[in-house]
C-alpha cells in the first residue's frame, strides 16, 4: 500500500511539473472549485523544478481578461474575438520548438465541439509541446446543429477531451465527505446556484489524477492537495468492511475469502448465553412463564386464577 | 346568470328599480362566473364572440359636447417638469401616494387601488399585468372598470376632457361593455330619486352636467360601515371627491363610449402597433392616456409568429419605457395563463418588465360548490377566487419582498368588484363574531 | 439568528468594494436576485460606496469626502431617474458628479437594437457604451438588464460574454446584477425548456467561472414574513481575488429587512 501511494505521489509531481511527457492535460473543473487554484500550482511546480526559460509558457484565453498573479510569468493572449483559425495560426507562432512549451488554453469550452478534434490535433505537432487546458463539466453541453442534423452521433466535447487527454486532473471541492457529487445537479438549480458558500477554497483541494501510461495502463489516484505549502496527500479510501466487499471480491480471486452456506449455518448455532435463559423456562413455544412467588394473592375462587 | 337584472340600473336615475330587496345579495349565481353576453364555456375566447345586442337604446351619444376642442388644444409649455405639470393639471382626478407622494390615478376598482399598496392607487407613468388562470374573464372586468373610470374621469368637466383610452384589440364593441357608475342600493336610489323628483332634474341634465351633491352622495353609498375605518377624514375625502368611482357591472356607461374618448388599436404587428400608439400618445399628450391590452397573446387576436420572445418582450420592453417617458401613460394588460404559462421564460420577464403583477386564480367548480354551501345564508360572502399578488409599482423595485400567494381573495358582485382577505370559511369561524351567528342557526 | 443590526461588509478589514486593491486586481461580482427580491437598494448603497467608499449600513463610514472612483452604470431596464430617486435618499445627487455616469440603454433599447439581427447588438455597444467610458482612469461598471438581450434576440451566450469581456477590461471591477429565477435557467426541469434557456444557463454559468465575488439575494423559503425580506448571501467566486495585504472574501449569509420607508436592516444568519 504505502509504496503504491509513494509512486502515486510522485507521478503527481512529475505530471504536474511536466517532466512526464504528456501532450494533452485536461483538468476537469465545476464552478464550485475552479482550476485558478491548480493552474497556479502547475505553474509553481514547473518553475521551481525547470530552470529559467527552459520552458515557453504561454496562455491563450477565452476567459479571463488578465493573468492572474501565480501565472505571471506566462504570455498572455486574449483570443475571445478571434476565429478558431486565427487561434491555431496563433498559437502555432508562438511556439518555440528548441525548448519545452506549455500551451495554457482556458477554456477548451470555448472552442466548439465540431473543431475540438481538429483543434487540439494541430497544435501537438511536436513532441515538445504540452497543452494544458480547464474543461468546465457544470457547462451543460446542448445539442448543436451539427449533432441533431447527423441524429447525434458525433461524440460530445467532453467524451472527445477525456479521449483524447493523456492525464486528466479532475478537481473537486475539498470537503471531508464527499457527497458532493450526488448533490451537484441539485446545486445548480437555483436555490444554490450564484449563492453556495463554503467552495473554491485557495487552500485545500482534491484532485483525481488520471495518467494513460505508455504500457496502455490507465491509473487513478485521488489526492488532497495543500495549496499553501505544495504538497499532496494521496487519498486513501477508507477500506471499511462492507458486504459490498464481498461483492466486489467474488470471482476475482482464486481463493475463497467469503463464508460459504454451510459455514453460515455453523456460525448461526453457535450458542450464545442468552439461549440458556429460554430453554430453561421457555419450552412451550410462546408460552408466558410465571412463577409463582410468596406476596403474590392467590384467589382460589378465581375460576381464571391459574398460573400453570 | 348573475347579470340578468342588467336592464334595471340602465334606465338609471330616471326610474331606480324600486321592488329591489332590502339584501343586494345576488340571487342564482351559476359557479362558473362569466361576463354578460359571452358564453360561458369559451374555447377560444376573445373579441369575436363578444357580440352582443344593440346597445341600450335611448341615450345615444351626448350631442354638443366638444370633446374634440380638448384633443385640438395642445400645451406649449416646455416640459421641464412633465410630472409637475400633470399633476397640477389634473389634481381632481389623481390622489399622492402615501410612501413617494407620487401622483396615483384610480384602477377603477377601489379594492384594487388599495392593493397597490400606496393607499391610494396606481401611479401615473406605469403599468398593470393581471394574469388569470382558467378561462374565465374576471381580470376583463377589471379592465373594464379601469377603462369606464377612465371615461367617468373624462367627464368630469366637459369643457376640459383629461382622459383618452387606447385599447389594443381587434373588437371594437370593447367600449359598449364599460359599466356603468354604481348608484348605491336599492334604499339610497330611491333617496336619489326623491331628491330627484324634488329637484326637478332631468336625467339628460344629470349626465350633462354632472351635479356634485349627488355625487357625494354616492360617494357615502360607497363608505358604508366596515369600510369606514380605511377612510381618510372626511375632508380629504372630500378633495379625493373623484379620485375613484364605483361601477355597477349590470349596467352600461351612460352615455356610451364617444369616438373621440377611446382610439381602438388593432392588432396587427408590433412595430406597427407600437407607431400608432406613439401617434396616439403624440395627439393626446396632455390628457391621461389609459391603454388597456385585454387578454395579451390570446391567439384568437395575436398570430403565432406574435407570440415569440424576440417579438413580445421587445414590445413589452417599449411599453415600459414608454412608460418613463410619458408621466401621462398608464397601462393595463391581462395575459391567459393556460395558454402561457407561468415557468415560461415569456411570462417570467414580461412580469419584470411590468410595475405591478398580480394573478387572478378563480376558484374550481367544487371549491365554488363548497363556499356556497359554507356561506348558505350569506350568498355574498363567497368569493370567487385567489389574488396572489408578484409586484407592486415602485415598493418591489425598491426591494421589498411582496410575492403574497393565498393571501386574498377576489368576489364579483354586481356592485363591486371586490378584494379581500382571504380566509377558509372555518377560520372565519373562529375570527368572525359576525359569522358566529350564521354557524349557530346552521347547528 | 442574532436580532442585532449588522453591517454590511464583504471583505475582511470591514471592506465593500476594496478600493485600493482594485489598483492590483479587477473585481468581478455578479448580484444576482430573484422575483421579489429586488436588488435596487443594494445597487444603491454600493454605487456610494464605489464613488465615496461610505456606507450607510455602516457606523463610522458615513462622511463623504472626495469621489475614490468613476462610476459608469448600464442599463438595459431602467432610466436614470430610479437610482437618481434611490441615492437622494442616501444624500449623494448623482447629477452633480461628474465622475457619475448614466449610459441609459433602456429608453430606445429596441428601436435601436433589431432582435433578428446580432450586429445591432454589437452596433449598440460600439457606439453607445465603450466610447464613453474612459480609458485613461478605469471606472468601476455597474450594468444591470443584459439578460434581456439573451431572452429576447438571436445573440448566443457567447457573444454576450464578449461585451462582457471588453466590459471588464475597460474597468477596474465590474458588477453584473442579473435575474437567477430558475424560470429563466432551470434546465432540470423539462417541461419548458426553450432554446434561449439554454443559453441563459450557459451563460450564468460562464459567467460564474469568471467572478471573484457573488453576492445573492432571495426571498425565504417560507415566502414573506413581516421582519424579513430575504437572505443576502456572499460567496466566494471561481476566480480568487488576490487583494493587498491579504485581503479575504467574508463568506457569508445576512437576513435583510427593507421597509416601507425603504429604510434597510441586516442581520447575521
């Protein structure tokens, strides 16, 4: 166990930190904890285990109108006018193929779901090329022309990123129990929506890493990250016996870790003291067990007085 | 039919119904409440089938009385302060609110005005929404007193008419459906009528010059004992005099609707409806303009291609800044809610665009069934409906939390339409010591 | 609930708008009510507190001295006259300020815009709304009623996010008070669902990856109660705010009285 959370750790700092070759990151993020905090964290990652200008980091956005101060040292593009055209023309210029380049795109929801493919295929042109880009899963993806006019069978934008992408971030707000996510649907209708306190905490988040490896293995590991002092805490699952687990087990091992039927009946007729007290007084099934004591009245004309 | 005693207020002050009994109580109301002269069971209710016989014959329309001289005169005066200005121009007929001191105007129906939460009525430059489920027209009676106050107010003085209506429908026997002024009950028209006879006034004359002791008089039939503490002092009552009337919808405004009291608007497109409300407005600058849209959208008047959002909410959005722009506009609609619901994103912004909103739910056939069994012995007392209320001119735009849902009810009676607070006939029980008497002769 | 009047503050230090943190970062909020909560009372305590950094709310922040920022204020849905009316009562005249702007798109709104037609659209904010908002010394924008343009024309949530984006870069914080009645952006529900609610949905929800600050205002669930008008929530947007001196959103949830003299009242919840 603890050498898996060990390499799971650090195959976190290595993605996070781009020393693991990935050309596509997609963080998955909903407006109750936003990936401002993550991107930071990359970034914070990236400068203090690259050095200096080893790494050509640009920021290409749909959204927000300026940088914000933990990524200060990337170059800011405002694409939100420009056609996916001009986007890519962009983006390809400012890349610098004798260094590493970080492509920072946010959001991917922005770009419509019909170039997706396309779009994110042209830039990794090369090796050295890593785009890293937020995809908002609390955006509902409706029907677009393109998708009705072929009886929708053209995957959405989120099937194609998660496809696509090599490691996959996905955050959640950091809460103790994680209900979370069964409440979501109900968290935006109205009642909460625009007004649920308590997320998009800066300092504690938790983040599901997925990682396609090389071998074609996909692995999965869930972390809480402190944003204050850079560090991850793998999670690990409470491993809480449950008859679910005996679901779970069945038919993957080669061995019987489960009560069979018979071991069952064993383990029913075993006696516990509480037996004895019944069998003494309570052979007659049902039967109500008097005894009779010295103040009780006894009434002898009493045609129902008959305590046997 | 609860109308049918229609043709005994019309020959009005002239000949006052005197076998009338002592209870103004309303004698065989069916439990589906309709207007005279529709049918009651309406799948495509609207203008066509509002036919109705010729209208009352005998008082044709007043001859000699230059309305148009009105229309013709325009203001030079340059419009530094247009609510100022209006307000001195015509006092008579407006009344301050009592939270900005804003100038209000009459509904029509004074338990409405109450409503509006001003403690006086609706203010001028704004505009009204009543929605109403089902498909009864009780919120067409409020549009119909609303446009008889209107004419009520324009003849005021018949030198100087303050009132014009503008009505956006394709039937234009809208006017000949106005009702008439409520003339007090049977005892207080007999008293009228006395003093009538002693008088020696004609009933010609009674229209042509209005004479005010009577009107006072009617006022007092208005105020009668429980509404007594809403009133102010008799004084201001006194200078509110005409702020707002009564009206009987058994009978007919007398005399009718003049063609130069009332423009009718078809309806055709909205940019064509919404010029010509611009040139109505232009020409009738300096009176009050009453536009009144009955049953909004009903596709018996308004196509399909109407009754798209990018079609009516920018109507509905000019309105209200025509609203702003002229102090002398007031406006107001009635939209079916069975044919546009209330979760409709239509229904939903028309109501923010609007100053005021509130919706009529007349009671379902049982629950009328129930009221009138409950109130056996007080046929008036059955209400008709809830008035669930959304918006108020200017106290919501400030903030104030007024969604008020079951709190009132509303009751149709031939002398009123009445609004009042909503109570389950057991919870009356117990409130009402007046009622108690009734449960007692029941046990 | 405690029955003590409180203050309204929505950053740590007894901060509303955060003026001197505005020099570092912009400021997006979003106010965002319902039928029956209306915010105009809000509107009107926060353009004081944007010109004067005064609060009536609050004790000891009720002398004006010199105007801390331009103001522009848009609407799509009100005249001039509405918040002229509410802020005589706070004892600012907004006509006398000059560093008070009104861009009144609500008067000719649709004689100027053509809802079939998206370049009306884009025409009306090209010359109507950005030249006249100073380049030199960014103001802090109000704008109120852009939903309207969403409901009733053919423009795509996206396009309006793009005024929205040239919005936020001309200003120094921008406040966007928008209508959330889930009747305009429920997509859960299903037996209404329009194209344009579609759209105002993905726009709220845009919208909401690109605030710092979201300030709610909703009536009870119990409906109307005669001492409370409703709830002021005040949450943290998806976008952290990075404010001098560390500088903090106070997360949290005050219960509000407007009465009928418009006199306003807050409590903790």
């Amino acid at each position: 166990m603890s050498s898996q959370t060990q390499s799971s750790a650090v195959l976190l700092q290595r993605v996070l930190s781009l020393k693991e070759a990935s050309p596509l990151i997609l963080v998955l993020d909903t407006i109750f904890q936003s990936s401002h905090t993550l991107l930071s964290e990359i970034n914070h990652r990236i400068s203090t285990s690259h050095p200096a200008n080893t790494v050509n980091k640009q920021f290409f956005s749909f959204e927000t109108t300026a940088l914000s101060p933990g990524l200060s040292d990337f170059e800011f593009h405002d694409v939100s006018c420009l056609c996916i055209k001009q986007v890519i023309e962009l983006i390809s210029s400012k890349i610098n193929p004798s260094v590493k380049n970080l492509i920072l795109i946010d959001s991917i929801n922005y770009v419509e779901n019909v170039h997706l493919s396309k779009f994110i295929n042209e830039i990794i042109q090369s090796e050295n090329i890593t785009i890293l880009t937020t995809y908002h899963t609390s955006l509902p993806e409706f029907e677009n022309n393109y998708q009705s006019n072929q009886q929708g069978v053209y995957p959405s934008s989120y099937s194609l990123l998660t496809f696509i992408a090599s490691t996959i971030l996905e955050i959640l707000p950091h809460t103790p129990n994680t209900h979370m996510q069964d409440d979501e649907e109900s968290l935006l209708k109205d009642r909460t929506l625009l007004q649920s306190k308590g997320y998009n905490n800066t300092d504690f988040i938790t983040l599901h890493l997925t990682n396609k490896r090389k071998s074609g293995r996909s692995v999965n590991y869930p972390f809480t990250l402190n944003l204050r002092n850079h560090e991850a805490y793998p999670l690990v699952k409470q491993q809480t016996p449950t008859e679910s687990d005996e679901d779970l087990l069945k038919g993957l091992t080669t061995f019987n870790l489960t009560t069979s039927a018979k071991q069952k009946i064993v383990k029913d007729q075993v006696e516990l003291p509480y037996f004895q007290a019944q069998e003494l007084m309570g052979e007659a099934a049902g039967a109500i067990v008097y005894q009779y004591e010295k103040d009780d009245d006894y009434d002898e004309e009493d045609p129902y007085e008959d305590p046997f | 039919m609860s109308f049918r005693k229609r043709s005994d207020i019309i020959s009005g002050g002239a000949n006052p119904a005197p076998n009338r009994g002592p209870v103004p109580s309303i004698p065989g109301r069916g439990p589906i409440p309709s207007i005279p002269g529709r049918t009651p069971v309406v799948p495509g209710r609207g203008p066509i089938i509002a036919t109705r016989g010729p209208m009352v014959p005998g008082r044709g329309v007043p001859v000699g009385r230059d309305v148009t001289g009105g229309i013709a005169k325009t203001s030079d005066e340059t419009e530094i302060d247009q609510e100022q200005e209006i307000v001195n121009k015509f006092k008579e007929i407006l009344k301050p609110s009592s939270l900005n001191s804003s100038p209000t105007i009459s509904t029509g129906i004074p338990d409405l005005d109450k409503l509006m939460g001003h403690q006086a009525g609706m203010p001028l430059g704004s505009s009204l929404l009543i929605e109403e489920n089902g498909s009864t027209d009780f919120s067409g009676i409020i549009l119909k007193s609303f446009g008889s106050q209107g004419i009520i107010h324009n003849r005021l003085d018949a030198q100087s008419p303050n009132t014009h209506l503008v009505v956006l429908t394709l039937n234009t026997n809208w006017a000949k459906e106005l009702p008439g002024l409520y003339k007090g009950n049977s005892k207080q028209r007999k008293k009228m009528a006395i003093k009538e006879n002693e008088d020696k006034l004609s009933v010609q004359n009674l229209i042509n010059k209005p004479d005010k002791d009577l009107r006072i008089a009617w006022r007092y039939g208005i105020n009668d004992a429980k509404k007594r503490e809403l009133e102010k002092s008799a004084a201001e009552d006194d200078i509110y005099k005409n702020f707002n009337h009564q009206f009987d919808i058994t009978t007919k405004l007398n005399p009718l609707v003049n063609p130069t009291e009332i423009t009718y608007i078809p309806v055709t497109n909205f940019a064509k409806i919404y010029k010509q409300l611009l040139q109505v407005l232009e020409q009738q600058k300096d009176k009050i303009v009453r536009l009144i849209i009955p049953s909004f959208l009903n596709p018996a008047m308004y196509s399909p291609m109407l009754t798209t959002l990018t079609e009516v909410l920018p109507f509905i959005h000019k309105l209200k800044a025509l609203t702003r722009t002229h102090t002398n506009l007031i406006i107001a609609a009635t939209i079916p809610l069975d044919l546009y619901s209330k979760d409709s994103i239509l229904v939903k912004t028309m109501e923010s665009l609007f100053d005021s909103v509130i919706q009529l739910e007349p009671f379902k056939q049982d629950m009328l069934a129930f009221l009138e069994k409950a109130y056996k012995n007080e046929p008036t007392k059955v209400s008709h409906g809830l008035v669930h209320i959304f918006k108020l001119n200017s106290l919501s735009d400030n903030g104030q939390m007024l969604v008020t849902k079951n709190e009132y009810s509303f009751k149709n009676g031939r002398k009123k339409f009445e609004i009042e607070e909503w109570g389950i006939p057991v919870d009356d029980e117990a409130d009402e010591g007046e009622k108690q008497t009734t449960k007692d002769i029941e046990f | 609930m405690t029955s003590q009047k409180q203050e309204l503050h929505l950053f740590s230090g007894n901060a509303i708008i955060p003026h001197k943190s505005l020099t570092k970062s912009h400021l997006f909020t979003t106010i965002s009510h319902v039928q029956g909560t209306s915010p105009t009372w809000l509107v009107n305590y926060l353009i004081d507190n944007a010109l004067y950094d005064t609060c009536l709310l609050n004790e000891g922040q009720s002398t004006r001295s010199s105007v801390k920022s331009g103001v522009v204020f848009i609407s799509l849905i009100n005249d001039s006259k509405t918040y002229e009316a509410g802020l005589k009562k706070l004892g600012v005249d907004l006509k006398s300020i000059p560093q008070f702007q009104f861009i009144d798109l609500f008067t000719d709104l649709f004689t100027k815009v053509q809802p079939q037609e998206p370049q009306s659209i884009a025409k009306l904010f090209d010359s109507e709304v950005f030249p006249h908002i100073s380049k030199t010394k960014k103001p802090i924008i109000f704008i109120e009623g852009l939903e309207l343009l969403l409901l009733s024309t053919q423009i795509t949530s996206i396009q309006l996010l793009g005024y929205l984006s040239q919005l936020t870069s001309l200003s120094k914080s921008l406040f966007l008070i928008t209508p959330s009645d889930s009747e305009l952006h429920d997509i859960t529900t299903i037996n209404t669902q329009s194209s344009r609610q579609h759209q105002y949905h993905d726009f709220l929800i845009r919208v909401l990856h690109r605030t710092n600050l979201n300030i709610a205002l909703r009536p009870l669930s119990t409906g109307k109660a005669k001492d409370v008008t409703g709830t002021l929530t005040i949450s943290r947007g998806s976008v952290p705010f990075e404010g001098l001196d560390g500088l903090e959103i106070l997360e949290r949830e005050y219960l509000y009285l407007v009465s009928r003299d418009n006199s306003v009242k807050l409590f903790f919840r």
